[in-house]
C-alpha cells in the first residue's frame, strides 16, 4: 500500500549547499604532506642543477663578465662551454683548433693539476704541454660545491624539516613537503581543524583560491583533457608554495655566491630532474601533476633516470622506439612477457611518471679516488711510485676538508687499482686505526699495494693507476680532552677556598685531628703471613712450630718433628698437609680480626665446623680434616724410610691407606740396609724431615 501524501523534506536545500565541491585529496594526503611521505600525492620534490658548473667557477673566480665565452680545458680537449660560448655551436667534444675557430674571442681555462714535488694543487699556464707529468685535480670545484650545498641548507629551516640531498658536485635533491605543509596550514587556517567525523578518508575543502601567479616560472602545458578553466585543486596549491621556496634559493646562491642555476619543481626526483633540464640556463620549470602525461610525452625513455645503458637499448629493441608516447601504448602484459615480470612493472610506472624514490638527506661521501691514465704509460717501479706519491696528496688533502684532522670522519681502507693492457688487478689494504692519517702513511700503504702486484705478475707497462680510500666511519663523539678534567675561573677559586679553610682548620691548636686506629705487630693474619712466607725454603719442623703460634688458647703446643714419638690419642686421623695450613683453611677470627679467636668462640661459632686433632692440639676445619690426616700419614712414611717404621705407626695408630703396609723386619733381612721402592714412570718421590 503506498502513500498518496507527496515527499516533502524537512529542510531545504541551500542552492549554495547544492553546488559545494570537495577536494580530489584527503586529510589523510594532507598528514601523508607533513611526513614527507613517497606516496603522498600532494608531495614536492626539487632538483637544483647548475649552470655549466666548471664554466661559472672558473669565470667566477677569474672575475670574467658573464656574457664572455669561455670553456675549461683538459689537456687537448674541452670539459665544460659556458652558455654564451655555445651560442658559437661549440660542445664538448670538439677540439680546440676547432673551438678557436668558431669562437674566436673564446677564453679557455685549464683546470687545476698536480705537479710532482708540490703539496697543493695550482693552476699552471702550460699545463696542457705537460700530460705526462701533472695530474687533474677537481679539488676548486668540490670546494665551491660545498660552499653551494652549505647555502642551500642556510636557506632552508633546519632538520628534520630540511631534507636535502647531494646528488653530484653540481645538482641537489629537495624535499620540500613538511616545510609546504606548515606554510600550508598558515595561509589556509581552515586545514587545521580534525577531519569531520575523525574519518582521514574524508575530502578536503576545495580551496579558495581561483587564479595562481606563477612569478614568471616555466608552466609546462596541461594534458590534453585538462583545461586551465578548471580550478586550481591542493596539489596545485604546494606546487606553487614550492616554487616559491625553489625561488629563494636560487636567488641566496645567485647573491651570496655569484652562481647561477636551474630547478625543476614536480612531485618526484624523476619528474623534478627532467624538468631543472627542461628550460636552461637560471629559470625554473614546475611539473603539476595535471601535467605529467604531456611532459613525459615529447621525452625519448633513454634520457629518463635509470632508463639509459642496457636497459634503454634492450626496450628499443625489443620495441622498435625510445620515444616515451609510444611506448605508452605498450600495455604492461607486453612489458612484462618481454622485459620480465619485476623490469616491466616498473617501466609500466616509471613512464607514466610514478616514481616513490625517497630523498636521503646522508650527503656526506663514502670514497675518494685519485686516478690517472698513462700517455704514454709508464714503465718502472720509480715512475710509479712517483705518482703514488701525488695521489697520497692528493686524497689527503681531502680528507683534511673532511675533518680527517679533527677525527670526524676516518676511513677504514685503501685500495689500489693498477691497469696493464687489458688486466686489471686490484689491492686492499686496512688503515692501523691507532695511528693518525698523514700523506706519509698513505703512501707508504699504497707503495707497498703496488709491491705485491709487481710480485704477483707482469705490471709494465702501466696504463693506468687509481688510488682511492672508503669504508669511512664517524669519529666518537663527546669524549672530553685533558681540558675537560680542569677547573677554571669561579669553580677554581671556590675549590682553592674548600682547600684553604680545610688546612686552617686542622692547624688550629684548639681542634684535634681524629687519630688513625693503631696496627696490631703481632696480629693473627700479619703472623700468619709472615710464617707463611718463610715456609716456601723452611722444614717441616719450622710449619709445625708455626702452626703451634697460631693457636696458643689451647695451652699446649708440641710440635711434632721427623722423630716424635709421642704416643697419640687412639683415633687421630693423620691426613691433614702443612700445604692446608699454610692455606690458612682453619684459622678463625673474632669479629674486628685483632687477633685468634678463644676457645669459647671456637666452640660456640654456628657458621664454622672445627676438627681438633688430637696428635697436635690444634682446632681446624672440617673441611681440612682429610689433608691434615694425610700429612701425618706422609710424616710416618718418612720416618719409617729412616728405620723408625714400627715406632711411628704405632704413633699414628692407623693402617696405611688402600692396603700399603710397612715393611716388616725378617731374619733374613735383620741388619740389612733399607732399600727404597723403585720410583714408577710419571711418579716423583717426597723428601721429607
């Protein structure tokens, strides 16, 4: 059964409700932004390239103007054509007659090098004439590079927010996405609030804004089914806040350091290195997402990251083209059954613009090379050892800048690399981690690499030599030097006063010093150890009258010596050593250890077990009883060996152990001299009495 009755809402409908639009990207994306995280879509990578590096760096430090031509040399060819000079048509692998020829006001500068004999690279004026005996050094162009890198970070705020990455001597990655996202929230208050219903999922409000002013950047044009008509979306909004922060560090290197340099501004390192190359020199180039397809589409896949060498030339033969719009068109089935399953997915992604490759704000290096190419190449130890020499140098002026000097940074290794003909063999050697790192040691390491090669095979001629240095490690940290251990100023002052009032105080005739306890000289331990040290030489009869000391409570001491023959009470166990006595086993003592214990303090004490042997008079404990017994044992043997047997067995009133029984006196043997049992293999007789 229906209702007749029309539906009729219980509200209105606003026409402005009916026409609210929400954003493409979540707070979800938003919180992805402020955790730099890879996969967020509102993510804003830079890559900061300089123009023709070598070029500026030398027109730089020369003070030539900037619109001069000029080109850095490298014995007869060129490394680096600034922009004005390629206007000429020159590039980098023309020659020099050449280069002259088109650009006839051209200024050609050769890179530093290193002579035999120097400890400093320079720049020499005929260093081009002298190939055979200098070597390149690239040292200038590090040096300034740091000098850049170190801007960069001035600039921007310090970590974790900073997340910058040192790709080459010329180019940097950015992170720029937590920094974007504070600034983000700043300029749009109402991001800040939760998500309704505390959903991440939910949309975003659309933003405000309408029209963007790019500030004269390199706008790359929108793909084919995007128009500018629509409204700027988040994504947008950070790619112009990025621009902005890109700008002012161009402009900081640009003022501080007289360079100039490109960026490309996207959502990834890929798209973002395309683009610092997209429109050179000192401009900018931003990448929007909406834009990606018609970006990538007029490259070839060879020039994008990762995508050259083998792999580049095994797609465009598998697939007949290198243009990116092409093989846009293979789907990924066809990529993986011809590349591989794990290489296919990839390509699929990578040309279509996904990259999640982080920024690794580690820029601090992990080896250093020092290298040179033989022409002619060289033929002897001496020559050889010669450049090693320069290559030790060369490193260790390197590892000075590092802070190999301070202990900040140390390597572990050094290897060396050694080229004849088509052989290239290889030695390593560790870095003695006590010893500091000069260029003596260097050397000395390397010249003895060079040894063992010499010794393993052929070596000359040489064509090539690489020394090189890594497995670095950080130097420990808050260790304190002497200084440390030391007071100064108001510490020292108040120390010294302590002092003063400390000596003042024990002069004073009123105030008595407490006294030391006095030293027991006839204490039971100090007895006991002086006797011990005179028994190592002493006879047994010396250990039996000491034993007798150490006990005088009992009243009675009679040590028994080599001829007692007093008669013993009927069951004393006799195989106790002197060894247990002066171990010092039995000796108990009262509670402040003045001196031995008494009689009652024997009897009465609960954690000491004693034995009283009855043939000596003395207490000891349990524990001692069986050595002890044995001693006296032993004891009775010597004496039965000088013709006393039956009288000291009768003194011992026990039977020998494991059934070994005296000797007895026969007719047959009356008078006749005693023989000793014979001494087995392995066995020593005891001497004693």
């Amino acid at each position: 059964m229906s209702s007749s009755q029309p539906f009729v809402p219980s509200s209105p409908i606003s026409p402005s409700a009916r026409h609210l639009r929400k954003s493409r990207f979540t707070y979800k994306h938003l919180s992805q932004l402020a955790l730099s995280s890879n996969t967020s879509p509102l993510r804003v990578i830079a890559h900061v390239d300089l123009d023709a590096f070598y070029a500026q760096c030398e027109g730089v430090r020369l003070g030539i103007a900037e619109d001069q031509p000029l080109a850095v040399q490298q014995w007869q060819g060129l490394i680096a054509i600034n922009y004005p000079a390629r206007k000429f048509g020159l590039t980098r692998f023309i020659t020099i007659s050449e280069a002259k020829k088109l650009c006839p006001d051209l200024i050609m500068q050769h890179v530093a090098t290193w002579k035999e004999g120097d400890a400093k690279w320079a720049y020499h004026e005929d260093a081009f004439a002298h190939i055979a005996t200098h070597k390149v050094s690239l040292d200038p162009y590090r040096l300034e590079s740091r000098r850049i890198l170190a801007c960069i970070k001035d600039v921007l705020p310090a970590p974790p927010v900073q997340r910058v990455e040192k790709a080459s001597v010329d180019e940097v990655f950015l992170d720029l996405s937590t920094q974007i996202h504070s600034i983000l929230l700043e300029r749009y208050p109402e991001l800040n609030g939760p998500a309704p219903y505390d959903d991440s999922t939910e949309c975003l409000p659309r933003p405000p804004t309408t029209a963007l002013d790019w500030n004269t950047d390199a706008l790359i044009d929108l793909d084919t089914d995007e128009t500018e008509d629509d409204d700027p979306d988040w994504d947008d909004i950070t790619m112009l806040i990025g621009s902005e922060i890109v700008r002012s560090v161009r402009a900081a290197i640009r003022e501080r350091l007289k360079y100039t340099c490109s960026a490309g501004i996207a959502r990834n390192k890929m798209i973002a290195k395309l683009g610092s190359g997209h429109k050179k020199p000192n401009r900018q180039t931003i990448v929007r997402n909406r834009a990606i397809q018609q970006f990538l589409g007029g490259f070839k896949f060879t020039k994008i990251r990762n995508l050259g060498g083998k792999l580049g030339d095994d797609i465009v033969s598998k697939f007949g083209t290198e243009q990116v719009k092409e093989l846009l068109d293979a789907p990924m089935g066809q990529l993986k059954s011809k590349l591989g399953d794990d290489t296919g997915s990839w390509v699929y992604e990578i040309i279509r613009g996904e990259d999640t490759s982080e920024v690794n704000p580690r820029t601090q290096i992990k080896s250093m090379l020092s290298a040179k190419s033989f022409r002619p190449t060289i033929n002897s130890y001496d020559q050889a050892a010669k450049w090693l020499r320069i290559f030790a140098a060369d490193i260790f002026s390197r590892l000075v800048e590092e802070g190999v000097l301070e202990n900040k940074r140390r390597p572990k290794t050094v290897n060396l690399h050694h080229r004849q003909g088509g052989q290239m063999r290889s030695r390593q050697a560790p870095i003695p981690s006590g010893r500091a790192i000069d260029e003596t040691l260097l050397f000395k390491i390397a010249e003895n690499l060079l040894r063992q090669i010499i010794v393993d095979g052929r070596a000359w001629p040489c064509a090539n030599l690489q020394l090189s240095v890594g497995g670095f490690e950080e130097g420990p940290t808050g260790n304190l030097g002497i200084g440390g251990f030391l007071v100064r100023g108001d510490e020292a002052k108040a120390v010294k006063h302590s002092l003063r009032n400390t000596q003042e105080r024990w002069s004073d005739p009123l105030v008595s010093r407490p006294e030391k306890r006095p030293k027991s000289e006839h204490g039971a331990i100090q007895r006991f150890l002086s006797r011990q040290g005179t028994n190592h030489e002493g006879s047994d009869e010396d250990v039996l009258s000491n034993y007798s000391d150490i006990d005088q409570s009992k009243g009675s001491s009679s040590p028994l010596g080599a001829n007692n023959d007093e008669q013993q009470p009927e069951g004393y166990d006799s195989r106790d050593s002197a060894l247990s006595i002066a171990s010092g086993g039995f000796a108990s003592f009262d509670h402040d250890g003045n001196g031995p214990p008494t009689s009652e303090s024997r009897l009465t004490g609960s954690d000491i077990q004693t034995y009283f042997c009855s043939g000596c008079g003395q207490d000891m404990p349990n524990e001692s009883k069986e050595e002890h017994q044995d001693w006296h044992f032993a004891k009775s043997l010597a004496a039965a060996e000088k013709g006393n047997g039956p009288q000291q067995a009768a003194i011992t009133g026990r039977a020998s152990p494991q059934g070994l029984a005296f000797p007895k006196k026969s007719a047959t043997n009356k008078g006749a001299p005693h023989t000793q049992r014979k001494v087995e293999k392995g066995q020593s007789r005891l001497t004693f009495g």
